[in-house]
C-alpha cells in the first residue's frame, strides 16, 4: 500500500474511534466525568496529529509521458540501404 492509502485507513480509524467515543459518552453521562474528557482529547490530538501527517506526506508519483523523440526532417543517409536492393527478387 502507498502512504496516502496508509494514511487514509488511519484516518477512517481515528474517525471511527471518535464516533464510539461519542457513543461512549452518551452512555456514561456524567460518570465518565474527568477519565471521559481526557480519553476525547486524546483522540482529537490524534485526529489533528494525523491531519498533519496527510499534509507532510510525500504526493505520490503520478506516471508521466515519457520525453518526446524528436525526428529530423533530413533523407535518411542511402547508403544504410545498398545491401537490400535485390532483396526478395529471385
């Protein structure tokens, strides 16, 4: 896998522990009280932590066209060609 692939199934991991976190917190009301806060803040530092990693991380290499060949417009020399004159006439 790429970085960027890498990164992106972190990202829906961060995501979702912030979702069950919230479920998590709705669950235990108030009795979740100091733990709960600290538990949320730490995965949001994550999410801001991976974030940063994603605008860090090396773009990947797109392929790109190959450099163009140029060709002159000058006669090929004729001389390549004098050993092929009877070639195939028999």
């Amino acid at each position: 896998m790429s970085v960027q692939d890498e990164l992106t199934t972190v990202q829906r991991c961060v995501d979702d522990l912030v979702r069950s976190l919230r479920r998590l917190e709705q669950q235990l009301g108030s009795s979740g009280g100091l733990e709960m806060r600290r538990v949320r803040a730490d995965a949001d530092h994550l999410r801001e932590s991976v974030a940063l990693l994603r605008e860090s991380a090396p773009l990947p290499e797109r392929p790109g066209r190959p450099p163009l060949l140029a060709i002159p417009d000058t006669p090929y020399d004729t001389t390549l060609w004098t050993d092929s004159d009877d070639e195939g006439l028999r």
